[in-house]
C-alpha cells in the first residue's frame, strides 16, 4: 500500500515540475510595409541560442519559458530594419485571441550614403568575396558547439507529398578548424515519418549493381555492403526485386547514400564545409559535383561573374549584396548549349566581411536549345525556369560568432528521374512515380531552435546521445516534447499536403 505522504510528495514535484518546466509557444505573422509576408526572418531570445525562423507565408512559432516577463524576441532579416518586443505584450495579444501580426521596414542604401569610421567601402565585389573568405576560420565558431535544429524532408511535387520526415536532432560541430566530416549527428525526437512512395525497385536494383561496380573501381561512393548478388547474366530473367526484403534494402541504401544527415549537412553548408589548407587554394568547382560540391573558395570567385547590387541593413550593420553568375572561366559553360547555368546572391557584412548568408542554385539555361537530332533541337527548356538544385544558408550571431540558422537543400527527387535516364530505354515506364503529379523535387532543411555551447553540457550530450545519424525509425513519438519545441511552421498548402498523405496511409492500412 502506498503511503499518503509519498503520494503527496509525488504530487508537489509534478507541481514544481509543471511550474519550471512547462513552457508556452507565440505563433505569429510578419509582414512588410507593402502587407507582404516576410519569409527566413530570424526571430530569437537574446542572450541565448534560441530561436526560430519565419516560413514562406511569413509564419512562425516560438516554445518560450512561462514565466517570461523579462524576456524580449528579436525580429532581424537582412534588408529589414531590427525590431525587439517584450514577450509579455505579445502572449497577452495571443491570450486575448487576437492573431499576433508584426511588422519590418524596408533598409537599404546607396553605396555614397555608407560610411563606417575610417574603414573604406569596396565597390569590386571580387576583393570583397576574396576577404570574406579569408575571414571565414576568424568568425565562424571556432570551439566546439552542439546545435539543437528542427529537420524537415519532404518528397513531393506541385500538389501532393508522398514522403515526410520531421524530427528534432543535434548536431556536435567541434569548430571550424576541424574538417566537416568530424561532426557528428543524432535524431533526438521524431515527430512524423510518412512513406507512400511507389519505387522502381526493379530499376533500383539494376543502378544499385550498376553503382556498385563504380563503387569497385573508386568512381563512386556508394555506402553499400553489396549484401545483393551479382546479376545471373545478360540475357537470364533475374526478378528478386520482388522480394520485400530486397526492396527494403534497397530503399534503404538510396536513402542513406541520397539523402542522409551528413550528406545534407554537409554539402548545402558550402561555406563550413572547406578544409583549412583549401580555401586559399582550392579544387576547381565541378560543375557535376565530384569534388563533393561547390564551395566557397577562391577558386569560386575566378569561376563566377560577381556583381555588386546594393547595399542592406541587418542588425543596425550594413551588408554588401552580391550577386553571383557564371563567368567563361567556369568549367562545361556554354551559353548556349549549356543546360544548367549557376547563379546566386552572397550576404556579406561591410565592418568585418563576415558571410551571413547564401543563396545559390543551378538553373536552367534560358538559351539551351536542347540536343541537336536529324536537323532539328530536342529536350530545349524554350526559356521554362526551373531549378536543377537549391542552396539557401543563414546563419546568426551568438557569442560574436556565426552558427548555421537555417539550410536548405532542393533537387530533384533521387528515386526517379535522375536515376531512371541511365536505363530509359529499357525501363522507360518507370520514369514518373503514379502517386506524384509532374515534377518531384526532395527538399532537406533544419533551422536552429538553440546553440550549446557550455562544455558541460556538450560532454554530457556526447556521452548520453547515440550519434548515429539516420536512426528515424527507432524514435518514439514523444508529445510533452513536441509541444514545447520550436518548429519550422508548415505553409497552408504544405499541411493540406500533409493531411492528404496522412489520409492516404490510414486508408491504406485500414484496407
């Protein structure tokens, strides 16, 4: 029998644990002067790592302590004017019922109006990019850190999804002085792990032996233990595709080699993902990736056409914008049969040339009149805009040092068309998937809810966390913690896209 005094201890921890622990989350919209939303704007808690980002509807959502009344939010985005509320003020809006709607003013200005002390204002985009590369290891963080982010992939296509990940992770960077490839990664929470796809796995398994063989010969750096044998012969039936448990595996290589943690990470942060002794002399970017991926080097600037396009405000500081195009020097450039051209714009701070952020993307070539067949052009984009992929890095300041704030990944979907045009004679109905509409695109991003960078603690996580990467499966849904986590609100049409795929899966299960 239980004593009464232990029940009531019992039940004044739960007490003081819902009073110090329990937290409380603000939704808002931000707009600008012309009523438009106002999409990556960095809303944060100062003083501390957390913080969120707005979605392309100019969302977001904030978990924040309860007791508040001290704390303010900051609202900072570059080309707009800072603004810091009082967290207090804006829950009492919510409380009320009322839709908290905040606003951000236009700044930018003329390169005459810029004047900074003594220091002079570069007009040659060349030397700036050159100087803030040489910055980069003086203002990224340079000791060991572990970031908290809220990640997202989802497969999908104009008008419907048929793959979601969501799940809360950590990153273990130790400092930009280190390679890239020693930080370490971990799914802490899983909030959603949706899968409707269709999959070629016959086609699968053809590519899969195909890159294997590459993999043999060190011309491909598939992960695979090559656990499928090798096909039977040219002209013998092979069908252990069918097999459920060869289409597992090999949804699972794909996954893990396409898409992983490390993978994502890794390639979109092009400015980290630099080793010391490269970035004063580097590999030659490659237009097709097989150095690893563009990075930001000064090979990077003797490649691209760099122009210098105004200059923003951010945090009372002024920022060079930089926009980036091919140049002639770039390798495969042929403006008028080349099919992807790259372009971009560089964020970069005017007092110390720090990067604070990056878009950059391959597109296609408004010129390209496809391939030349029997006199005539085939497979021409006709001036149709589209990308082959898309960077988006932010990052912000804490402690006076940089972190990733945000990154993001789009390309085409890795289990379809890219893969499915080595074999598109012979398995030619395998090029669209049944359950997608036009083009299928997977997207990979985080946004940082919170940076750590006591030792203490990031001992403590090292040593309790499994860092294992792409463990997603095995994470039980946990929803005391979902409700008091900073989450990268989905846009109206990206959650009916959700409820449509989660409605898809229920009457599937239930048939």
């Amino acid at each position: 029998m239980v004593h009464l005094k232990t029940i009531s201890c019992w039940l004044i921890f739960l007490c003081l644990h819902s009073v110090l622990f329990s937290q409380e989350k603000i939704k808002g919209s931000l707009f600008n002067q012309e009523k438009e939303p106002i999409p990556y704007v960095n809303i944060w808690v100062p003083n501390t790592g957390k913080g969120t980002i707005t979605n392309l509807e100019g969302e977001f959502e904030l978990a924040i302590p309860q007791k508040s009344e001290r704390l303010q939010i900051q609202l900072s985005c570059i080309g707009y004017k800072s603004v810091t509320y009082r967290l207090d003020s804006l829950l009492k809006i919510q409380q009320h019922g009322d839709s908290i709607k905040l606003h951000l003013n236009h700044a930018s200005y003329q390169l005459q109006e810029v004047t900074i002390g003594k220091q002079e204002i570069l007009k040659d985009p060349q030397q700036i990019f050159t100087r803030a590369i040489h910055q980069i290891p003086n203002l990224l963080a340079d000791k060991a850190f572990i970031g908290k982010y809220y990640f997202r992939q989802t497969h999908k296509d104009d008008s419907s999804m048929n793959r979601l990940i969501e799940a809360a992770i950590s990153i273990y960077d130790p400092g930009v002085k280190h390679d890239i490839s020693e930080c370490k990664f971990n799914v802490n929470h899983l909030r959603s792990s949706m899968d409707n796809r269709v999959l070629p796995h016959e086609l699968n398994l053809y590519l899969y032996r195909f890159l294997a063989e590459k993999r043999k010969s060190k011309h491909h750096p598939l992960e695979t233990d090559l656990r499928i044998p090798e096909a039977p012969g040219r002209h013998k039936p092979d069908t252990i595709w069918k097999d459920r448990k060869i289409q597992t595996y090999l949804t699972k290589v794909f996954d893990d080699h396409y898409a992983s943690l490390s993978g994502f990470f890794n390639k979109t942060n092009m400015i980290r993902n630099v080793k010391m002794e490269r970035r004063k002399k580097s590999d030659p970017i490659n237009p097709k990736f097989e150095n690893g991926g563009p990075l930001i080097t000064t090979s990077f600037v003797k490649e691209h056409e760099l122009k210098l396009d105004t200059i923003l405000l951010y945090n009372d500081n002024a920022v060079y914008k930089i926009k980036i195009l091919p140049n002639k020097k770039y390798p495969g450039i042929d403006y008028q049969r080349n099919r992807y051209v790259p372009v971009g714009w560089a964020y970069i701070r005017v007092k110390d040339f720090a990067f604070l952020g990056l878009d950059y993307a391959y597109i296609t070539n408004p010129n390209n009149k496809g391939f030349k067949y029997k006199g005539k052009y085939h497979s021409g984009f006709n001036g149709k805009f589209q990308y082959y992929f898309k960077f988006i890095i932010r990052y912000k300041e804490y402690n006076k040092k940089l972190y990733p704030n945000y990154l993001y990944y789009q390309r085409e979907d890795y289990n379809n068309i890219p893969f499915a045009n080595l074999f598109a004679n012979q398995y030619s109905e395998y090029l669209k998937i049944p359950t997608m509409n036009g083009r299928q695109l997977c997207i990979q991003e985080i946004i940082n809810t919170e940076v750590v960078t006591d030792s203490t603690q990031i001992k403590s996580d090292l040593e309790q966390l499994n860092w294992k990467g792409d463990q997603f499966e095995k994470c039980p849904y946990n929803k005391e913690f979902w409700d008091n986590y900073s989450t990268l609100l989905p846009t109206e049409k990206e959650q009916n896209m959700k409820n449509q795929l989660e409605l898809e899966l229920l009457n599937k299960a239930t048939k």
